[in-house]
C-alpha cells in the first residue's frame, strides 16, 4: 500500500495536533497530512488535491460536518471519511454513517490503535472495489466490522433459520421499510413472517425456500423479488440476494445469509416506463393509422382532379380555360407536395423510408428536372443557369427518384425565395472517384433573401422555418423541405451543407456516393421500344370510386388493352371464376370485399390466378411496408394520384409491352 495522504478538517489546532500525533503512531506509512480549518476551504482544497482518506469534525463554524460529508460524497463517492466528534451521540453516529462515513471516533477515543485499524479497513475497502465476492468474503471474517456495519447499514442485513423457521440476526431496518415498530410483528415463525409476505407472493417465498434448502450450493448467490405488505396496506417490493450459511447434518441447506433492498421506487419506475412504452406504441399505431385514412382520404380525389386535369390540358383548350386548367393543376401539386412533406417526414421517423439502387441516365434525369425549373424561373425572370461539370459520367447507380426529391427541394426552395430579376445557380462536380464508386457534389446559389447566421443551424430542424415575420410568411411551405431533405441526405449516405448571409442569398451544398454504371445500360436503353401499347392484354381493375374508374377506363382505352373494371373485391373474384386476365389492378380499400381479402381469396382458392401479376392501386404511402399487405406478394405499387406514365412505366415491369405505332399511348 502507497503512502496513505490525509485531509484533516478541524477548527481546534490542539485537537488537530493531537490527532496528527496519533496518525504519526499508526502502524501505517503516512504521506502528506494537510489541515483545513473551515468547510469552504475543504471543498476548495479537493478541488486541487485529492487525499487516501479525510478525517472530518463534526462541528465545524458555519456549517456542521453531515452537511460538508454529503458534499463530500457527492464529489468522491468512494473516498474514505471519518467523523471525529465531542459528543458519544448514537444518532448522530447513525446519520453519519448512512450519508456514507467509513467510520466515527469520539476525539476522546482516538489512538493510534484505533487509527491503525481504520487505516486497515480503508484498504479493506479498496480491495472491495476491485471485487466485491472478495472483499464480502474478508468482510465476513470479522464478524465484529460485520455486526457494525449491519446494525448502521440502511439495508437488510439477516440470517434465517428455514428449517425451523427462526430469526438468528436481523438489523432492524425491515420495520423501518414496513412502517412498524419491532415489537409490533413477530418473525420468528413461519406464521409471523407470511404476515409480512404479500399474499400472491406466498407460493413464490414457499417456492423458493425449497430451492435453497435442496438444490443451492455453497456460495452460490440466489436473488429473488418478493412483494412485502406494508402496515399501511400498501405495496412493497424487496429485492434479496441470499447464500447458504449452515448445513445441517444431512448436508441440506439450515441457515441463509442475506441482504435485501428496498426496490418498490424502482418497481413504480418499471411499471411506468412499461406503461409510457406502451403509451407511445399506441400513440405510433394511431399515428399510423391516422396518417393511413387522411392519406387514403385526400389522395383519392386528388388522383381523379389530377389525372383530369392531365387528361383536359392536353384536350387542346385554349385562353382562358386553359390557364384555369393550370391553376387547379399547380394548387393540386402544390397540395400534393405539402401532403408528401408531411408522409415522407412520418415515414423517415417510422423507419419505413426505402431507397432504390439501379442504373440510370444521370445526365437526362438532370435535363429533365432543370427543364422544369427553367419554366418557373422565366416566370419570375429569373436567370436559371445549369452546368454538368464533363468529368461527371452519364450513367451511375443509386436512387434517381431520392435524388430527384433533393433537388426539387433544394432548386424549389432557392427560385421560391429569390426575387423577380435575381438569379439561381446548380452546378454538378464530380468531387471525388473512389474506382467502383463516385462522390457527386451539387450546388445550388441563389441571389435570394438568404439567411441569418443564428438560424443557419435551424433551418434543417423539422417544422422550421428561417423566415417567420409576416412578410417572409407569403412564401409558405412545411417547414419539412430541408428536414426531409437532410434526412433523405444522410440515408443515402451523403452531407448537406449551407452557408449564407440575410439578404445576400444562400448556398446549399450536398455530396451523394453513387456507384459507376455499366457500358450495357446505354444498349439496353437504345434497344427499348420507343413507344407502348397493352393491345392484346387483358386487365382486370378493382376500383370503387366512380372518379377513378372513369380515368382508367380512359387511360386502358388509350392503350388500347381489352379490360373489366369492377367495384370490389367480391366483384373480382366472381369475374375470376369464369374469365382470364393477363394483369389485375388491385385497390386496395375497397367496401363488401377489400383488395387484401381478394388477394388473400385468389391465392389460397384460385389456382389458376395465384401466378398473374398483381398491382396494388393505393392511396396509403404506407401500405407497401404494412406486414399484412406485404404478405399478400403484390407484384407491384402504385401510389395515388399516379400519373399516366407512372402506371405504364410499373406495368410494363410485368407484361411484355409491344410497339405502338403511335407516340400517343402515354399522353
């Protein structure tokens, strides 16, 4: 053992000689001793030097040595402290030692005998900390320090006889935690401690006993919950951790040592926790549930106003009723867009937000999307400039869907907030290539509004907003954009980043890893039929609102493919039973039969239909992840409202399209 160092609180400099004196004497080899007079200088002392062990008296001016003890241990929970007082006072010893004293010394009675074996305890301790079976093992060799430390120790400290049933040693601290006094219940019989036992636990404590007495071997360590009944009539748990102690002649366990501790506040944090658990469980599930009907609700007319004013813009009205037909067009994607904000935000938090991986044309997915820009921005005349850096490649591999989202955000947001006349910059490099795979990094600058230093780190929060005075408040929007989009970025595995300065416009900069495309990609591209036609396919579609049948039997006429439209599920399946089809479309909410029970029906009972591919039509965002619809193998989504090119595109994955000799099958 190093030179023990000590911290000596004491305000009489003639007692604190004498116990420097005593301390020189021990049988221990003693490093520095410092001295502190006052509690403050004690604390400030720790702050600079820690000691083996402190020696505290107990009145000290200002402030008593409990107060400065539990400031103490609230520093150095393990640090030895022994209390040093005037007065032979056993409550005071008591609340001493449970606000974590080592030990306590009338000064009357400090030797360095006594001193020697303090010192000895303290390194006791220590070596309990590196293993407690070892240190309860040396603890138990000195039955006295054992007796000491139970009669003070605020937990219960026992040793029962469970063949006959009495109680050999107890410190008393049960009656405390019972709120008896320790005459008011008798423990030693079975009869006075089944008082004690609550009654569900009776068989448990029965139980268990028999355990120990049979099958327990020498220090082997058996913990067992039991629930005690207070005099109150309330509630209390115990936690005891027990070892066979004495062996009767038959070699069966006769005595058991234990310790046991009150855990009824951590049982009521247990239920607690179980019972927010659940609670924040069901309030996912209506989460869910809530945003499956409003999304189903709003998407569903929305399919039939979009896909009509699709179908009417391109009927060749002119002037006026052509500019209304836009309008309802741009505030119905503008509705879906806030709709999407809003479902891809839950989905992400949901753990249900998927990413695709295959080949595609990175150039013309980027052509077509600032082909879209550039119409916004001639509205607002504003300067619209795009460039592709040559050294990015053509084809990549990834998610062009994902990225197609980031950019409408990022550009949408930059044009949104830039004034008549500025200006709006994306630029495409090709920040590093790592052989199989490429680090892209875009740019989009703006001469906008910009925005402030403070709220730079806020913008990427959900439902924020940079701009909140009323007259920023026109712009509009979520909140969600940039969110979704930082979250989108990092599950690709990519950074976002802005800078920025109020009124001078903003820079957001995302890096995205995408894999190198094959030289096949190109062939395949070339090889693929221009255009597409369902002619000489069967489709049987499953739809019940009126709206949405009509645009599909306008969309399956343009196509060109032979079709039955029917109402609901039951519907579908009596058309099953005498026809065949080579596709079906498949709503998915539907009344007297839902397209999950139809599916289910036609591939347990419908043999010859199990193999045909089968599309889900669906107004939930989140029914492709649904354990129930994921059982039921649909070939294929689609999302309502889809577009027309949508629903060909995931057609055409699962029918062997042929030629169409006109350009107009996907108008």
């Amino acid at each position: 053992m190093p030179p023990l160092s000590i911290l000596l609180v004491e305000d009489d400099d003639i007692d604190a000689m004498k116990l420097s004196r005593a301390i020189s004497k021990a049988q221990v080899e003693i490093g520095e001793i410092r001295i502190c007079k006052y509690a403050e200088e004690a604390i400030q002392m720790l702050d600079i030097w820690t000691p083996g062990c402190i020696f505290l008296d107990y009145q000290l001016p200002k402030t008593n040595g409990l107060e400065l003890l539990k400031t103490v241990k609230e520093r150095a929970p393990h640090l030895p402290v022994i209390v040093l007082t005037s007065h032979g006072d056993e409550r005071l010893a008591v609340e001493m030692m449970k606000a974590g004293a080592l030990d306590y010394f009338p000064k009357s009675e400090v030797t360095a005998e006594k001193l020697t074996k303090a010192f000895h305890t303290m390194s006791q301790m220590l070596e309990m900390e590196k293993g407690r079976e070892v240190a309860e093992h040396e603890l138990a060799e000195k039955e006295e320090f054992i007796n000491k430390v139970a009669l003070l120790s605020p937990n219960i400290i026992y040793v029962i006889d469970i063949e006959k049933w009495t109680n050999i040693f107890h410190n008393k601290q049960i009656w405390k935690i019972l709120g008896y006094s320790e005459c008011e219940v008798e423990t030693d019989t079975r009869k006075g401690l089944a008082r004690i036992i609550n009654e569900q636990d009776q068989h448990t404590f029965r139980a268990h006993y028999d355990h120990m007495r049979y099958r327990v071997k020498d220090a082997e360590v058996v913990e067992k919950e039991f629930r005690l009944k207070h005099k109150d009539g309330s509630e209390v748990w115990i936690i005891t951790r027990e070892v066979p102690f004495k062996r009767n002649a038959r070699g069966r366990v006769q005595e058991v040592l234990g310790t046991a501790i009150d855990i009824t506040s951590r049982k009521i944090v247990e239920r607690e926790l179980i019972q927010a658990k659940k609670d924040a469980e069901e309030a996912t599930r209506i989460k869910s549930d809530f945003l499956s009907t409003m999304s189903h609700e709003i998407r569903t007319p929305m399919n039939a106003i979009i896909g009509f004013t699709d179908l009417l813009l391109s009927s060749g009205f002119t002037g006026q009723e052509q500019e209304h037909l836009k309008t309802i067009k741009y505030s119905a994607d503008n509705l879906l867009v806030i709709l999407n904000d809003i479902l891809d935000f839950s989905k992400i938090e949901a753990g249900k937000f998927g990413l695709e991986n295959f080949e595609f044309d990175l150039r013309e997915k980027l052509g077509y999307l600032m082909k879209t820009f550039e119409i916004r921005a001639k509205e607002k005349s504003i300067d619209f400039t795009f460039d592709c850096s040559s050294e990015v490649p053509q084809i990549v591999m990834g998610d062009p869907y994902r990225l197609n989202q980031i950019m409408v955000n990022l550009i949408g947001n930059a044009i949104k907030f830039t004034e008549e006349g500025g200006f709006v910059k994306v630029g495409v490099q090709l920040a590093q290539d790592h052989g199989d795979n490429i680090d892209l990094k875009i740019a989009v600058s703006d001469s906008g509004i910009g925005v402030s230093e403070d709220k730079l780190n806020i913008i990427f929060d959900s439902f924020s907003q940079a701009h909140n005075n009323n007259a920023e408040r026109n712009f509009g929007g979520t909140g969600l954009g940039l969110s979704i989009t930082r979250k989108i970025t990092e599950l690709m595995k990519g950074s976002i980043s802005a800078s920025s300065k109020l009124g001078e416009g903003s820079t957001f900069t995302v890096v995205l890893n995408f894999g190198k495309g094959s030289t096949s990609y190109e062939e395949e591209k070339t090889d693929a039929p221009a255009t597409l036609s369902l002619k000489g396919f069967r489709i049987l579609a499953a739809e019940d609102i009126l709206a949405n049948q009509i645009l599909l039997k306008h969309l399956l006429n343009k196509w060109e493919a032979e079709f039955v439209i029917c109402n609901n599920g039951k519907e579908v399946l009596h058309v099953l039973e005498t026809s065949d089809f080579d596709l079906i479309l498949m709503d998915i909410q539907m009344p007297v039969m839902d397209g999950i029970t139809a599916m289910k029906k036609i591939q347990s009972s419908y043999p010859r239909h199990r193999n045909v591919p089968a599309i889900a039509l669906t107004a939930d965002t989140f029914a492709e992840k649904t354990p129930e619809i994921a059982a039921c193998n649909f070939s294929g989504f689609v999302t309502k409202p889809f577009k027309a090119e949508e629903l060909i595109r995931v057609i055409s994955q699962h029918l062997k399209l042929k030629t169409h000799p006109t350009p107009a099958a996907l108008s």
